[in-house]
C-alpha cells in the first residue's frame, strides 16, 4: 500500500504540474455546463415576427399586445407591401409574418368570425410549427378573453399538467445529458493519455522494472484523476443548481454515487484507449473527438433514441453515457430511488469491469 500511495503521489504531481490537464479538468466543463445550459434549449424563443396590420382596429392591436407581451416573439409592426414578405424572408428579417386583413374587427364583432394569416418558414420545420403553435394559441386565449360567454353545444377543455417539469424550464432537459458529455469526454480524455504518456516520456521503462503489479498501475493512474473527476462534478452540480436553476429532487447520495461508477466507467474507457494507442495525440483525437459525436447522438437528449433506426438503437445501448443519462433523468430530476435504477447501474457496473479486464490485457509488460 506504501508503494501505491507514492504512486498515487507521482500522479498527482503530474496533473498539477501540467497546466493543460488542469484547464481541460476544470477549465472546460464549466465552460460547456454554462454555454450549453443557457445555448441547449427546446424552447423557441425571441423569434422576429413581421405584423402587417390592415385593419388598425382596437381588436387588432390588443392582440399585437398580448403577442409582444410573450417572451417568444420580436415584434416588428412593419408597414410593407404584403409583396415584399417573401423579401423580409430571404433578407432574414422575419422568421414569421402575421397578416390582418381590412376590417379584421368589424368581421369579428359582427359576423362572429374573422380571419388573419401566418406564414412561417418553413426551412425549418419544427420551428415553424412551434411559432405556429405559439400564435394560435394566444389568439384562441384572445377569442375566449373577449367572448367568455359564447359556448358551444359540446365543449371539451383540455386540462394539461406538465410532471417534473411545471415551470417548463428547457433547461432540465438538456443539463443531465450535458453532465453525460462533460464527465464522459473529460474523464476519458485526461486517463486516455496516462500510460502514453509513460511511453513518450521514456519513464515506462522504469514502471516495468517495479516491482508494481499491472493491475497495481492502472489502479495509481486512475485513483487521482477519480478524486478530481468528484470534485469537477461537484462544481458542476452547483453550477446546474445556483446558475441555471435545475433542483436535485432525488437522494444527493444516490446521485453521488452513481456519478462515482459513471466515472469509473469512464477512466476504464480511458485507459482501454492508452494501452491501445502509442501517441498522445491519438489517444486525444480517439477520446476527444471519437467519443463526442457518439455521445451527442446516441444518448437521448438531443436526439430521441426510439425515433432511430433499430442498427443506432443497437449502437446506442453501448454508449455508457446513455445509461447514466436515464439515471440522472430518474434522480435528479424524477426524485425516483435505487428500485427503479438498478437495471441501469448494472450495465455500466459490467461495462467498467469490461473495459478494466481489456485495458488490463493490453498494458504490455515488455516495450518492443
């Protein structure tokens, strides 16, 4: 044990010494938690909408105020040529135009119906009906506002409640996957260059002369970069907390614990890679660039996952960021307990005891 602390020591001195290492640790997931916590949203929000309003009537301009009044638009109350929308478009000034026709109010009052028209752009689908949405919506609550007696032979009001999530904040949605991307990348990339970097330096030779076990080194490597992987979640959690206002319902142990074999999965990945690879360089590229992608796509909070194929389904169940997304997605947000987790926490429990035996089988005993 003596000889594995002194071990653990030299390792610390490494990171601490290596600037680059501590800026990747701490520098780099505070940047993403914050960017992509604020920047990663579901919400469409601040969208230019272009109002041509022909009739000028009092019905007309209260419902440009309860449109403006929302977070969701910009309102540009333009006196163009309805000819000169598809310009507005091509130009980039709208993204969406409202159009009043004469006597917008004057049909309303005394007909009983009116009309008025949307045009969205529709390069880009799912925007353009969530701007749809937005605006029928808000004039559907501007019809029942002014006429709340007028009711139908047969009515049905829908009553919707939003579970976990009753304020719509859009960042839940997006925060425990970017704590997946953050530990995943920044955990496999700092113990993917570990025992390379052995290998480069010329020390390796001293590392097989010990009379350290195998087994016995990579526990050294991974043990500091385990203790400041915590104390880098830890940061991130109170960043997600304080900064972007995400609440922790479920058991903080639980989650603690959790995260721990998350990380513990990821420096198996790590080192699975180093003892792969001959370079620094290409450890980084493989651990940086190769997991980033897959981890992005693959583990459910960009993309849903049962819209893919059954083959990206497949690749997706290998993804160990996936599992402890839906972890995180259980505790964190949820507040659900172990019972209902276990399922999750055995497969990233197999895959770090798979990744250990093949970083294990593959550190090389003999330099060639």
């Amino acid at each position: 044990m003596k000889q594995l602390f002194v071990f653990i020591r030299k390792e610390f001195f490494h990171v601490f010494r290596d600037r680059r290492t501590l800026l990747i640790m701490f520098g780099l997931p505070v940047v993403q938690i914050v960017l992509f916590g604020f920047a990663l949203t579901s919400e469409v929000k601040n969208i230019t909408l272009t109002v041509i309003d022909n009739s000028r009537d009092v019905n007309t301009q209260q419902l440009i105020r309860k449109i403006k009044s929302s977070s969701y638009f910009v309102v540009n109350e333009s006196s163009i040529d309805y000819n000169d929308i598809e310009d507005a478009f091509k130009k980039g000034k709208a993204k969406c135009a409202l159009i009043f026709p004469a006597g917008f109010g004057n049909d309303l009052q005394h007909g009983g119906t009116a009309q008025l028209q949307i045009i969205a752009d529709g390069s880009d689908p799912n925007t353009a009906k969530t701007v749809v949405n937005y605006i029928t919506a808000i004039t559907t609550a501007y019809q029942q506002e002014i006429s709340p007696a007028q009711q139908l032979p047969y009515t049905i009001i829908p009553e919707t409640r939003m579970l976990y999530n009753e304020e719509g904040n859009g960042s839940l949605n997006f925060i425990p996957g970017v704590m997946a991307l953050v530990l995943m990348i920044v955990c496999t990339a700092l113990t993917s260059v570990s025992v390379v970097r052995e290998k480069e330096l010329g020390t390796m030779e001293i590392l097989l002369v010990s009379p350290f076990k195998p087994l016995m080194v990579l526990v050294a490597k991974a043990i500091p970069y385990l203790i400041l992987s915590l104390a880098n979640f830890i940061l991130i959690l109170v960043l997600a907390v304080f900064v972007l206002d995400v609440g922790i319902k479920g058991s903080i142990l639980l989650l603690f614990m959790e995260s721990m074999l998350f990380i513990i999965t990821c420096l198996s990945f790590g080192l699975m890679i180093s003892n792969t690879t001959n370079s620094q360089q290409t450890a980084l590229l493989l651990s940086m660039m190769g997991m980033m992608i897959p981890t992005m796509i693959f583990t459910g909070f960009m993309f849903p996952i049962e819209n893919m194929p059954l083959v990206f389904r497949i690749i997706s169940d290998i993804i160990p960021s996936r599992w402890y997304f839906l972890i995180i997605k259980s505790v964190m947000l949820k507040g659900l307990g172990f019972e209902y987790v276990w399922k999750e926490t055995l497969v990233l429990l197999g895959m770090t005891v798979a990744l250990l035996f093949i970083a294990l089988k593959n550190f090389k005993t003999r330099l060639s």
